[in-house]
C-alpha cells in the first residue's frame, strides 16, 4: 500500500523518505535504496577509483600505526597491494611490516 520500501532490518512498513534515505521510525534504521550501490563488493580508493590485486597506491593522510610507535606519512607510495575479504580494507607491505589500510586512505 505505501510507496516506500519496507526497513531492511524490522520489515516495517512504516518507512518514509527523508530527501536523501529511506528511515524507519520504528528501529531508527536509514538506508539508501539504491540496489547497484548494496550489491557492489569493489574496493575503491578514496576517489572512487576501482582498486585490484598488485596495485600501486599513495597514503593521502598521516597514519598512526595501532600497537606501535610507526607513522605511515602522506604520500608513502605502497606497492603490490593484495585486497581481503572486506572491500574496505587492503593487505599491505610498509616497511617490511604487513599491515592492513583502509581503503578511504588510499589514492590510485
């Protein structure tokens, strides 16, 4: 009956369009229900370039590495990048450590 789609995570019916995302009084969940946008898994970097395995990246934003004392500096070129299971994130080697950047950090 209603124009709006059902929530995702309670299936109420009672949704409304705010302008931007679909929202759901009932659980407080907002959606975007653009389907190609859920259903794309493609890691990309922080220009919405597609990312693959062995690509070369630039760091655009100074790091600090968890559990260290290592900085990842702006501009650090990363080489042979290998992506993992989560399309936000990608396995690297910096300094002969293997780390894993997200992806929102990374320039083609």
């Amino acid at each position: 009956m209603s124009e709006f789609p059902t929530c995702p995570i309670c299936n109420s019916e009672n949704t409304y369009f705010d302008g931007t995302l679909y929202i759901c009084p009932d659980c407080g969940c907002e959606w975007n229900n653009d389907n190609s946008a859920d259903n794309d898994q493609t890691p990309k970097d922080s220009n919405g370039a597609e990312l693959a395995d062995g690509d070369s990246v630039t760091v655009i934003k100074d790091l600090k590495v968890k559990g260290s004392s290592m900085v990842i500096k702006r501009g650090t070129k990363v080489k042979s990048i290998r992506l993992t299971d989560n399309p936000e994130e990608v396995d690297c080697k910096i300094d002969g450590s293997s780390i894993v950047l997200k992806t929102c950090f990374l320039k083609k």
